[in-house]
C-alpha cells in the first residue's frame, strides 16, 4: 500500500494488497481513517487485488459509509477481475460504491 502524505490536496489514493485478509485489514483501517481526516475524494486502488476476505470487504463497507455521511466521494479504482468477481460474489458491489454495467436482457 502506498503512504499517505502529510498534506491534503495531494494523491491520497490507497492500494489494496494483493491478499487482503484479516492480517492486512488492520493497516488498511489506519489508512482509511487516516485518508477520512482531510476533505475530497477517497480513492481505493483495487487494480492488484488476487484475494480479496470478509475483513478487508467489511471496512470498505464501513469507509463508504462513512465517507457517504461525511459528504465525501469514495471511490474503487480499477478493480481487478478478482476483486470484482469476489464483490459482486458478496453482493457488496453498491455498499462500497462498485457498480458494474449490466448487460442487456434480451
């Protein structure tokens, strides 16, 4: 995961580990909480993502959450077809803001 910086106005955007599991959940929360302190936009790179388990999907939940009720945009940046596959699997695809265009029915 990339390091914040100490200014606001700059690239705060996090990535995800390629295993997020219950090990790398807690560095997550702190960047998390850490990116919710300034104003603007909450970017979540998801472009390596392999693995994805239930404590890492349940702080996205909660960041969305919360950055909804701030006024804040959190956004997932390119999600890998694992990530999305795993979120759409957990039917969490609009509780953190991942919504996947939906093929005609024909």
């Amino acid at each position: 995961m990339q390091n914040l910086p100490d200014l606001p106005g700059e690239d705060r955007s996090l990535r995800l580990p390629v295993h997020g599991s219950t090990v790398t959940a807690e560095d997550l929360r702190v960047r998390l909480v850490l990116a919710s302190d300034f104003d603007g936009e909450i970017a979540v790179d998801a472009s390596e993502v392999e693995s994805v388990g239930q404590a890492v999907l349940q702080l996205l939940v909660a960041a969305k959450a919360e950055a909804d009720s701030a006024g804040q945009a959190f956004t997932i940046v390119s999600p890998s077809p694992a990530f999305v596959d795993r979120v759409t699997a957990c039917r969490l695809g609009e509780a953190i803001g991942l919504i996947r265009e939906e093929e005609p029915v024909q």
